[in-house]
C-alpha cells in the first residue's frame, strides 16, 4: 500500500468516527507511523495539527445539523464528544463566530472545513532554465540512506525518508551544524544528492546534506567526496 493511500486510509477512519472515538493507536496502526510521528508529519503536510483538524470537521458537521435538524444543543454536544454544553459552545463560537443558537437562524454565516484528501500531483508544463558546467570535486555531509530501486520504492521511500527527518529534528540538527545564517530565497542551506557511488543495481545511495565548510561540525553526520564532474544545473 502507497503513503498516499494509508493517508487516505486515516481520513477515512477519522470520517467515520467523528461522532465517536478516535482512537489514535488505530490511526497509528493505519498510517503506520508511530502516533507521534503521524501528527508531525500530519502538522508538517496540512498546516494545521491533527486534533485542529478533527475539531474543525466536527464543528462543522455540527453547524450542519443545527441548521438542518431540531437536535437539541446538549445532545450535539455529546455527539461530538466535548465534555459539556458549554465547552461545546465556546469551541463553536470560537470557529464560527457565533453561538450555535444564533447557528439555528437563516442566512447565519459559517464556515466549513471540507475533508482534507491527499493526492500526488505531477506538472512538467512549466519551463525549467538550465546550464551546464564543468566543477571540481567537492565535500558535503549529511544524512545518508540507501535506497531500494525495485519496483519503484524510490518514489515512495525518498519521500519518506525527508518526512521521517523533518519529524524528528534531524534536518533542522543538519541545518544547524552548517553554522551559517538562514538563505536568501530561492536558496537551500540543505539539499539531497545521490548516486555518487555505486551500491548495486537494485539500489542508490541517497542523501539530505549541506556542503562541508571551515563552519560546518560533521560530528554524527556522513561524509562524502564528489569527484570532478560535468553538471546540469537548473
């Protein structure tokens, strides 16, 4: 199963549960990504926290039913597993701007938050300026992975091997030990590289790094040399 599936797998786990529990070993099993792991990366992908997102569907399923049925406010509130009443009421009006009494009303504007879908969009319609230049070999550092080309779990496990490292810090440690100040846009202080020494066939090394500099403390990090080569740089 594709990354972009168990993604969808957990939302539609989370859909069907929101007028119950969710329970978030379940999404951990579904996702198969530690609970904490998921909700960073969750974090990471849609801006917003995995417990902000439920809240958002709950709230504005509940906006839906107050307009459209006689469900009496303690009973919405239940449904939606707040607490009280009056919690209930304070998280709705904190999104809506409104009590959900007034919700009831004609014409009242709410907001909704539709349900969020992950798909994998490829776009090669835009122009891509290049040149090529002849460099000498330098030095970079970093974290390295190798990476299993057989039946194409590169395209799948590059993604997830920079999502694993922004999730546990590891990227933010690299970019730190470089010693430099943040880029100016549209310029990287980490990058990746691979393919710069020959694993097998069925297999490339693969790996986040930074070019190593009088600044930079390598301590922990891989190390690699890159020969003189002729490049494409876009």
């Amino acid at each position: 199963m594709s990354w972009l599936e168990k993604m969808n797998d957990v939302i539609e786990y989370i859909e069907k549960n929101l007028d119950n529990e969710i329970n978030m070993n379940k999404i951990a099993e579904i996702s198969c990504y530690s609970v904490t792991t998921f909700q960073r990366m969750f974090s990471i992908i849609c801006d917003m926290s995995l417990s902000e997102y439920i809240r958002h569907r709950r709230l504005t399923l509940a906006a839906f039913e107050l307009q459209n049925s006689n469900i009496k406010i303690v009973d919405l509130a239940a449904k939606y597993k707040y607490e009280s009443p009056e919690a209930f009421t304070r998280a709705f009006n904190s999104l809506h701007g409104v009590s959900p009494s007034v919700a009831r009303q004609i014409g009242t504007l709410l907001k909704a938050y539709p349900r969020i879908s992950f798909h994998l969009t490829l776009k090669g319609d835009a122009p891509m300026n290049y040149r090529i230049e002849q460099k000498d070999g330098f030095e970079v550092y970093g974290i390295e992975r190798i990476i299993s080309t057989k039946n194409g779990d590169n395209w799948k496990d590059i993604p997830d091997f920079w999502m694993e490292n922004i999730s546990n810090g590891m990227l933010n440690k690299l970019m730190q030990s470089t010693g430099l100040p943040e880029p100016d846009e549209g310029l990287n202080l980490i990058n990746a590289i691979d393919c710069y020494r020959t694993i097998n066939d069925d297999s490339i090394p693969y790996m986040l790094f930074a070019f190593k500099t009088e600044k930079s403390d390598v301590e922990g990090f891989t190390v690699v040399d890159v020969p003189p080569s002729t490049w494409a740089i876009f």
